[in-house]
C-alpha cells in the first residue's frame, strides 16, 4: 500500500528571543519527526502545549517549510512555499484551524468564504459552485437560510462546520485538523467529531488529528502518534496504544484522563516541570519527569523501536522489556 | 416610588426595536454639504456670478448682503461669492487628489512591506520614518520656491503627506492578519498574494485607512492653506480656499467677510468629511451593523 504522505526526519527550529541582553535560544519545536498516513486513515497526534504538535501539522502541509527532512504527497516531494505549484497542491490538503473565527473573514459571508476554494482554483462554473456551496452546507448540516450570515451571526460550533465545510470543497485528499474542537463546548466537540468521522467516511480523505483531548483522539484515529517535546515518543493503533501504552509518558497520558466509575488512586502523576523546548534535558527529553528513570535514561537520546508488528516507542526501558521477552 | 409590576410594563417591552436604518441627522447634513461643495467645485464656471478677477474698484469692500455682492467684495472690488466657489474647485482638487495619492502610496507600500519582509519592509519602514521626521512644511516649500508653483506639484507635493501613516497601518495589520487568522487562512487554500491583499486584507484594514483619510483630508486643506498664506501654494490671481483666507486677514477688522467665508467653507468641508468617514467606516463593518 503506497501512503498519501510520507514525512522524514522534519526538523523546524525557531530562534527565540533571550532576553533583552541575552543569547538568542533556538528551540527545535520539531526534532526529527518521520510518519506515514495511509489513504482514508485517521492519525491523531497528542501531547502537551509546546510539544511542536501543530508546527508539526503545518509542516506535514507545507504551510511552515521544514528546515530538515522531506515531506512527500502522493509520491512526490513538497514543491517549495507560495510558488505556482504549491498553490495548486492546496486544492488536495486542507486545514481546519483551532479558532473558527479567527480563521474566517469576518466580512464575507459564510456562502462566499466556502465557495472562495472553488473560485482560488477556478473549479467548475458560476452555477456549479453554487451548487457546491448549498451541497456542502447540507453536508456540514448548516442550514440554507444561513448561507447570506456573517461569521461573527453563527455560534461557534457553526462556524467551525463553515471552515470545514470550505475545506471540502476542493474534495481534497488530506485534511489536517489543528486542535478543531478545544475551542468548542463539550456538547459542540461531539457533533463536530461525529461529523468529521461522518465525512471521512463517506469521501474516503485522510486526516491528520492533532489534538491534546486523548478521548477524542481515541474515538476518532486509526493510528495515534504521542509528541513529547518535539519529538515522537510512541506510536500506535489507536486501540493497541490506549488499552496497553507502553512508553511512559504515554501511561501518565493514559492514566491522566479521567473515566467515571473509576477510582483515582492509580492514576501516575507526574512530576517536575512542564517541558520547555528551550531548555533540552539531556539524554531522553522525558527524564527528569519518568518515574523510571535510570542512568541510561539521562545520557542516551532513545531511538523509536519497533515494539511488535504495528507500534514504536521510543524508551530505553521499553526496548529492554522487549528484548528481555524476546529472549 | 410605586412599584411598577412586571405584567403592566412587560407588553411593552416584547416590541423589537427597528433596525436603524436612517442615516443619522448629522452625517445626513454631512453628506449634503459635501455634495454641495462638489456641486459648487463642479460647475464653479456657470454658477458664479463674476469673473473671479473683475474688478469693480467702486464697490470696493462692500460688505455682505449688497444686492449683486451677496458675500460682500473685496480691496479690490472682487465679488467673494464668485472667488468662494473657484476657491472651493482648486482646494478640492487638491486635497481629494493629494488624499486619495497618499492613500494608495503609503497603502501599497505598507501591503509590499508586509509581504516580502526583509529588506524592502526595512527600507519602507525607514523611508517612513525619514518622511516622519522631516518638517513636510519646509520640505514644501523648498520644492516649490525650487520648481515654482504650479496645480500638478501642489497635488503631487500635498499627496506625499501624511503616506507614512498609511504605510504604518497597513503594514502592521496586514503582519497581524498575515501571522495568524483570516488572511493566513486564504493563503492556505491555495490564494495568490493578489487576491490576498484585495479581496481579504484591503477591505478588512478598509476602515482604519478611511478614518485615517478623514484626518489627512483637513490636514491638506490646511497645510495648502499654509502655503498658499506663505505665497508659494495657489498663486493670485488664481485662489484658494487658503489663499482667502491668507490675503482677507489684513482686512481682518474692516471687512471679516472676506476671511470668514472659504474659513466657514473650510469648517464645514473638514467637519463633514469626518463625520461622512466615521459613518461610512461603521457602515462597512458587518460585525456592528
């Protein structure tokens, strides 16, 4: 099976700020990330703030240009940013962004916004695109009569199926979803994850699922890749690596999420501070906070590893675990 | 106090307020004398009464209300009516020409430094600065004591004033709406920078610029007042709004009528553009109709 997208060892550093006085502080937000989405599955990608999920989500579209490492759509490699091509590509990978409304031009109306994809790639006639958009609204479930609102008249869970609904129109082949419901009321994230499963299904696209809600990942992705500063620290069908996380930050996740019936006493806290991709521990990013760790640990930079047929961890804990069965 | 129960006043407060519609009163007598003003500019040659260099040296300083002087005559004998509605042609002229030539200039430039970044936005940004900081007064001036007056340099002089501002404005919320939002959404689905900048940006940064076009608007009318004072704008016989007021200063206390005319018409002008301009930004804005 050929994959939609094959990612390589992206890297994207950004140069902070140190201060009035001090040293500029590169942060790698992204740190040699490589994945793989095949056609019609869902990936989700989960961890913390700062932990370069959505640079990663840019980059994985070109929008954010990778400093290192190849991206490749459908076989071929990622034409360079604002050229001919790229524009072009835009019509087959979409984005559906965290704040609806910040992404929706607040002076046009919602029917002229879904249409303006058609328009950019001068798909079909005057008539067809109206076509469309009245297709699409029904398909995002907006009503007909909301066609002529304004973004700021809609409540936010409408606005996001606008924004999603423009991102269908090219029939792309990928769509990548930044955090498309942390903005929204519970009740909102249900409908909205319902319908972006609901489409999946029935157009076959790809999606790439960032998000930092494990419950929704878990509802909605085949696969699921778990982020810890920059890196890939697991991965794994969705179902494998919920019911058994082998990587311990993906444990504390796991255990993190609270289920009701359950009581809380097993639960792995975790300890020390939130990361800071500035500040880089040496040897496996995640140490100083493993409830685990061991002098390996705090040396050597774990590399992803094979765990069965399906999953990777990236854990010197885990790989000896593995070998130890092995044998 | 007697207490007025819910029941009694609740009827009337279930009637949904109307729409407003209307164009308020003030921006209504805006729009009126603004269209008066273009009326008179327009159509200056068929409506005034007197050539504006006839002179009638035996009605001199008549003061207003003369039957055939409505506004009065000046030193000269001038009929101030016929002089107010050339006045009004050129300063309009200038101040329409000038205004619309530095919106579109700092606009542009502004919409440039915003999208290449680097080197042309730092080279935008310091001519902004250097604009800025140079008296524009005496910059004027020496290009005109340079060139000699003439109505083409006076708008293409008076249109790099105030660009700067512009530049400013466009390029700062073109940077906001570019980094995160809207605009960076468009680029996502594939928009060339063109279609950027027109169809999203432009009309989104649409009203800061129209207020800020209503600041300049006066400005200019002013500063060619200015020089036309200092006599290197609008040259005699030729006049302007700021010519008139310059020369009838000296007959400040004998005749105010030749002063307080293009100075009430300069009011007037100035007060309405601002109200017109803070109605209209207002009324292209969607999100408070």
């Amino acid at each position: 099976m050929s994959f939609l997208l094959e990612a390589d060892d992206l890297v994207r550093v950004y140069t902070g700020r140190g201060g009035l006085l001090g040293k500029a502080q590169p942060v790698r937000a992204v740190d040699g990330v490589s994945l793989r989405l095949g056609r019609g599955e869902t990936l989700g990608i989960v961890g913390e703030s700062g932990s370069g999920k959505s640079t990663l989500g840019r980059m994985l579209l070109g929008v954010d240009p990778a400093q290192g490492g190849t991206v490749r759509f459908d076989g071929r490699p990622m034409p360079a940013r604002n050229t001919t091509e790229w524009r072009a590509l835009r019509a087959r990978m979409q984005m559906v962004f965290q704040d609806p409304l910040a992404a929706l031009d607040r002076r046009l109306t919602i029917a002229a916004q879904i249409r303006e994809p058609l328009d950019i790639h001068r798909i079909g006639t005057e008539a067809s695109r109206a076509t469309r958009v009245t297709e699409l609204m029904h398909a995002v479930g907006l009503r007909p009569d909301q066609a002529k609102r304004f973004p700021h008249e809609l409540s936010g869970g409408q606005r996001q199926r606008v924004v999603i609904a423009r991102a269908l129109a090219t029939k792309a082949d990928m769509l990548v979803c930044d955090e498309p419901v942390s903005a929204l009321d519970v009740s909102i994230q249900a409908q909205v994850v319902n319908l972006l499963r609901m489409l999946q299904k029935q157009t076959g696209l790809s999606m790439v699922f960032i998000s930092h809600d494990l419950k929704v990942v878990r509802n909605l992705c085949d696969r699921v890749a778990v982020m810890y500063l920059g890196r890939i620290v697991e991965e794994g069908p969705s179902e494998h690596l919920f019911a058994n996380p082998r990587h311990p930050y993906t444990q504390a996740l796991v255990s993190s999420v609270p289920e009701p019936g359950r009581r809380l006493d097993g639960r792995v806290i975790l300890q020390g501070e939130p990361p800071n991709p500035a500040k880089r521990p040496p040897g496996c990013a995640f140490h100083p906070r493993c409830l685990r760790a061991t002098d390996i640990c705090r040396s050597g930079i774990p590399a992803l590893q094979p765990l069965g047929t399906d999953r990777t961890a990236a854990c010197h804990l885990v790989a000896g675990e593995t070998r130890a069965e092995v044998a | 106090m007697s207490l007025v129960t819910p029941t009694e006043t609740a009827p009337h407060r279930v009637v949904t307020l109307p729409r407003k519609r209307r164009i308020p009163l003030a921006v209504a007598a805006g729009l009126g004398w603004l269209a008066l003003m273009v009326i008179c500019a327009v159509f200056a040659d068929l409506i005034r009464p007197y050539d504006i260099t006839q002179m009638d040296l035996s009605a001199r300083l008549s003061p207003p209300g003369t039957p055939g002087h409505w506004l009065g005559t000046d030193e000269l004998g001038r009929d101030v009516l016929s002089r107010l509605f050339q006045s009004v042609r050129v300063s309009l002229v200038i101040a329409f020409g000038a205004t619309i030539i530095s919106a579109v200039f700092g606009t542009t430039l502004g919409f440039l430094a915003a999208q290449f970044r680097g080197i042309i936005e730092h080279l935008v940004v310091m001519l902004a600065d250097f604009q800025a900081a140079l008296p524009f007064l005496i910059m004027s001036l020496a290009v005109l004591a340079f060139f000699g007056s003439s109505m083409i340099l006076l708008v293409g002089l008076m249109g790099f004033y105030g660009w700067e501002r512009y530049a400013r404005i466009a390029r700062g919320l073109a940077i906001s709406a570019g980094a995160q939002g809207y605009a960076a959404a468009v680029v996502q689905l594939g928009a060339t920078p063109r279609r950027v900048y027109l169809n999203h940006i432009l009309p989104n940064v649409a009203s800061t610029l129209i207020v800020s076009m209503t600041l300049t608007f006066p400005e200019i009318i002013l500063m060619e007042s200015g020089l036309s004072f200092l006599g290197l704008g609008v040259q005699p016989p030729d006049t302007s709004l700021g010519n008139m007021v310059g020369f009838g200063r000296e007959y400040l206390t004998t005749a105010p009528w030749i002063m307080l005319g293009p100075a009430v018409v300069i009011m007037f002008t100035t007060l309405s553009i601002s109200l017109v301009g803070d109605w209209l930004r207002d009324k292209l804005d969607p999100t408070i109709r």
